[in-house]
C-alpha cells in the first residue's frame, strides 16, 4: 500500500494535500547519503523548487504545498520529518501517524480512512 495507492482509491472522497517542510535528509542536516542528494532550501524560492523536483519524483499524483520557511505548519503538527494525518471536516485529527520514515505507514492510514468514512 503506498499513498499514490491511497489516493487513487479515496481521492473521489477525501481531499488529499501533501505539504513539503522542512527538507527531512539534507546534505546540511540529516544526512542519510540518500540518492537524491540536497541542501536544505535557505529562501521560499528554493523550497519551492525542490518541493516541486519532489512532487515529480514521487508521483503521488496528489497537489503539493510548501510550508513557509518558518516552518509553521512543521511546528503545528509536529511533521519533521514526515508524517501521514487524517483531519476531519471540523478539522480535528483523526489519526496521526509516527515520524517517519518508520512511521509512514499508509496501510494505516487506510484504517483510519475507512473508519472515518463509516462513521460519517
């Protein structure tokens, strides 16, 4: 289960948003020795940039926004780096998923989907 997968089967009912923040495996942070090899983006513009080179990487076919550089989005749903959440229509959060990368589960996501959807 992956979360183009995901998409691909709820996107008729349920909005979809990937948020890019901070950059989690930066050449300058935490450096994993990755394939895709970057610095984090110092200005709006690059973020933007490597959210965008992501966005085409990963082809989850889901819209991608860019966090702003002070991170609030980051800090709000304490996201770095990377998380999977549910928020419901009264945007509450239905399910929040573990820091990745072990935590980035869509399987559960998918749990958390079809429980939601029942239930309304």
């Amino acid at each position: 289960m992956s979360l183009r997968d995901l998409y691909e089967q709820y996107h008729d009912r349920v909005q979809f948003l990937v948020i890019y923040i901070r950059e989690a495996h930066a050449i300058d942070g935490w450096d994993i020795g990755s394939e895709y090899r970057i610095h984090d983006p110092q200005s709006m513009e690059r973020r933007r940039e490597v959210a965008g080179q992501c966005e085409q990487t990963l082809q989850y076919g889901i819209r991608t926004y860019v966090d702003e550089m002070d991170d609030p989005v980051m800090t709000a749903y304490a996201a770095w780096p990377e998380r999977l959440y549910l928020v419901d229509e009264m945007e509450l959060v239905v399910y929040a998923g573990g820091p990745g990368p072990d935590g980035f589960v869509p399987a559960e996501l998918q749990q958390a989907l079809n429980r939601h959807l029942q239930a309304v």
